[in-house]
C-alpha cells in the first residue's frame, strides 16, 4: 500500500508541479503551526480541490484565503501517503482578477524595460538643498499629511500640492496631468509621487504605462513613495529615487537641518583652506616677482649718491687722519729737543687734549655721517618700495614684461660702508686706551690736565679701555718729579 501512495504522490507533484487554479474558499481552518486549510469550491460544475497553505507561504500573501472569497492561488499537487489523500500545495493566493493584473503589469514592465526606463544611468540626483518641492497625491488622503509633517520637521521648505485621483479608472489620467501642471512652476526642485497602502486594485494606477512614462519624461527629479515597503509599484522603478513609503519619500527628498548645517560648516572650512592655499600661492609669486624685478633709475640714482657721499668721507676721514698724524710728529720732533721728562709731560698733556677733542670730533662726525647714511638708506629703501609696488601693480594689469638685475652693487656700497667704519673705528683716539693709557677726571667732572687741579684726599675717576676706576689722590707731584708737601704750597706755587 505504501508504494502505491508513494509511486502515486511522485507522479502528482511531477505531473502537477506548478499551475494556477481559481475557486471559492470553503472550509478555512487554521492549525496551531500557523498553516491554513481550506477547500477551493468550481462553481460552473461540483468540484472541490482540497488545499493547505503553510505558515511561512502565508506570511507572504496578501490575501489570506477566508470562506466566501474567490482567489486565485498558485502551487502543486502532493499526497498524503499516510492517509491516501492529494492535495494542494498553495505557495501565492491572490484575489480574484489579481492575476489578470499580474500578466498586465508584467507586460507593461517588458516595454518600459524595453525602452531603457529602468536603466540606472538615467536616474538623477536629488538637490542638495530643494526650495519648492512639488508633491502628486490626492490631497485627502493620509499621505499629504505625512509628507507635510515630515518635511516641515526636517526643513524649511516650500511644498506645493498637486491634487490627483491615486486610485480608480480615472487615476492614471489624473496623475498624469498632475504631474504636468506642477512642472509650470518654474522654481520646482524635485516632485513627491506618492499614495497610501491598499491592494494590488487600488495600486494598479501606478503601474500604468502613462504614468510610468510621465515620471521618466519629468524635468525635475521625482521620488515615488507608494502603498507599503513590501509594495513596489512601476513608477516607483521608474523614478529616480524609490521610497519605501510617503513619509519616507518626504524624508528622502527634504534634507535634515543639522545636516545641512554640518555641510555648510564642510564647506565654509573647505571654501577656507582653498582661499588660504591661493593665497599663498599668491604670495610665492610675488615673492618670485620681486626677486626678478630690478631697481629702477631713482635707485640707482640713489645708489650713485650713497657711493659718491661714500668716497668724499673716505677722502675726508683720509686727509683728516694726514694732518694728525703731521701734528703728531711735529710734536713728538719739539719733545726730542727738549728735556725729556718735561717735554714728555707737557706733550702727554697736549696729546691727550687732542686725543679727547679728536675723539671727540670723530665721533661726532661718525655720528652725523651715520646718520645722514641712516636716512639715505631710508630713502633709498622707501623708492625701492614705491618702485616695486608700483611694478607689482604693472603686472597685474598689463602683464608688462619683467627684467632681471642683481642688487649686488647696493650690497657693494653696503660693504664699503661697513669697511670705511672699520678703518675709521681702528683710527679713532678711543682706540688709544687700549694700549694701556687713562684719563683722568677730577671732582667736577672734567679730564686732568695739571697736577695742581687736584688736591690731597679729592676723589677722581680714571677712565680705561673697559671700565672706570674710582680713586682717592694720596700725593701730587710737581713737575720736575718731586711731591708737594702740602696744600699751602701747592696754593703759593700757584699764585707765582
């Protein structure tokens, strides 16, 4: 008996694999697994199919098989070898005429397929930051509301309603000419297509080839939220963006604020650092210019002046230091004739009051030559500025050719300069200190220049190369060597 019924189920679910059957529901009993038993009713002749439709099958149908309903399901034949009985395996149950509207929707999809409507190249981007947004749905249904609602939470935006029939024979006509007549507005960013749930009847407008072609021929982006998340319509394979639902449509084409916000802050920081980098692009180019861009005739005026001003005080500090130096051997002839302690006395008094005035005399004419050099460079550097600024300024609108020239004779002239206060500074009488000699100022302040301007216990400063020294007078000598004994005969010494 078992191999009958097992030979007998074989050739059923070979013989009967897959087909479609339709009938009205009759005897529905679910059992405590979740499966479904009913039994298809043929109401043109007396047949009866029995049928069971499992758990898992069940979850995925949308019409859930109920006595008194006509459906149409899909499935095979098995047998139940243990009691003998066939039946019907359903995997799909659909509403009667569903399947009709199966075959219709599959036909219109080859032809749009066909066309290249579902093609991902042809999908456009979404603004960034849509303004007006144009939304295609009946205005009395729920999902205006939802859209409205969310796309006011997320951003200000405008949001204009193009009222349409989402359901009926007239629906897709309507949808159509909605979606034309929100496209006159010329300050549109995107359009919202989108309707509630409802079965696969009410859904059917959206599947239409017209308005499936409607969304494609749109000049603006469309995002199409229709029915469920498990319902996918044409249009919505059609559009550039799908939404699973009308509030995720709403929140596909309308962007949150913070987001904006931290792309904005994205951009500002962006827009910064690409400013910064020019700029200092820009800066590397001048820098580039200034270093080709040559002095101009001022300068090199200016030049011809500091090296002629530069010759006549080499000449002068020349001369000058000839004619002290005669003097000092005129000097140093009168001291050999005669006494030497005297003469030598007499002329280191003589040479250290010219030592102090000459020093004295160089220094201020060191100071007053600096200082007229001082604002001859000012001068100089302020034309050399002026002139680059206004080269700078030819380049930029002329594009005026550049020449090249080299700064090396201003550093020459600086280096003479330098050389020339060298050698000033080495000739200087300052620089006699540092042979070892001093000078020597009394109470008052001014340089010694006879013994007898001081006296016994009178406090003098000495002056040398580094340094002062502060010391207290224990003698005074008288010019022929000897130490005056006291101060009344320094006084008549003096008075003779």
């Amino acid at each position: 008996m078992s191999e009958v019924n097992r030979a007998a189920r074989e050739r059923l679910e070979s013989t009967f694999s897959d087909f479609w059957v339709e009938g009205e529901v009759s005897q529905a009993k679910p059992s405590r697994l979740g499966h479904v038993y009913f039994t298809l009713s043929d109401e043109r002749e007396v047949a009866q199919l029995p049928c069971v439709i499992f758990a898992n099958d069940l979850q995925r149908s949308k019409t859930p098989p109920r006595d008194g309903v006509r459906v149409r399901v899909r499935g095979n034949l098995s047998l139940y070898e243990p009691r003998g009985s066939f039946q019907m395996q359903v995997r799909v149950v659909l509403a009667a005429g569903e399947g009709d509207l199966a075959q219709r929707r599959e036909q219109v999809r080859q032809r749009l397929d066909a066309d290249g409507l579902f093609a991902v190249e042809r999908k456009r981007a979404l603004p960034r930051l849509p303004r007006t947004v144009g939304v295609v749905t009946s205005a009395r249904g729920a999902a205006i509301e939802d859209v409205i609602r969310v796309a006011h939470a997320r951003s200000a935006v405008r949001i204009v309603i193009a009222d349409c029939q989402v359901q009926g024979d007239g629906a897709p006509l309507s949808i159509v000419q909605a979606l034309r007549s929100v496209q006159r507005l010329p300050e549109l960013d995107l359009v919202i297509l989108c309707r509630g749930g409802g079965s696969a009847e009410d859904l059917w407008a959206f599947d239409h080839e017209q308005v499936c072609r409607a969304v494609a021929a749109c000049r603006v982006p469309v995002v199409c939220g229709v029915g469920h998340e498990s319902d996918v319509s044409l249009a919505e394979l059609v559009a550039d963006v799908r939404a699973s639902t009308p509030s995720n449509a709403a929140e596909r084409a309308v962007p949150e604020r913070d987001v904006l916000e931290a792309l904005l802050r994205g951009l500002e920081r962006r827009l910064v650092a690409a400013q910064s980098a020019q700029l200092g692009r820009a800066r590397l180019r001048l820098e580039r210019a200034l270093r080709k861009l040559g002095p101009s005739a001022r300068v090199r005026d200016a030049r011809v002046d500091v090296e002629r001003l530069a010759r006549r005080l080499e000449e002068a500090q020349r001369v000058r230091l000839r004619r002290e130096r005669q003097r000092l051997a005129e000097l140093e002839r009168r001291a050999r004739a005669h006494d030497p302690r005297v003469s030598l006395q007499r002329d280191r008094r003589r040479l250290s009051a010219l030592e102090e005035r000459l020093a004295i005399a160089a220094r201020d004419r060191t100071n007053d030559e600096r200082a007229r050099l001082g604002k001859l460079e000012e001068r100089l550097r302020a034309a050399m500025h002026a002139k680059v600024a206004e080269e700078h300024a030819r380049l930029g609108t002329a594009r005026a050719r550049l020449f090249v020239a080299t700064d090396a004779p201003l550093a020459r002239s600086r280096g003479r300069l330098v050389a020339l206060a060298g050698r000033l500074d080495a000739l200087s009488p300052l620089r006699v200190l540092e042979r070892g000699y001093a000078i020597a100022f009394g109470p008052d302040g001014r340089a010694l220049r006879h013994a007898r301007q001081v006296r016994v216990g009178d406090p003098i400063r000495a002056r040398l190369h580094d340094g002062e020294l502060v010391a207290r007078v224990e003698s005074v000598g008288a010019p022929n060597g000897s130490v005056d004994g006291s101060a009344d005969e320094r006084e008549n010494e003096g008075a003779s």
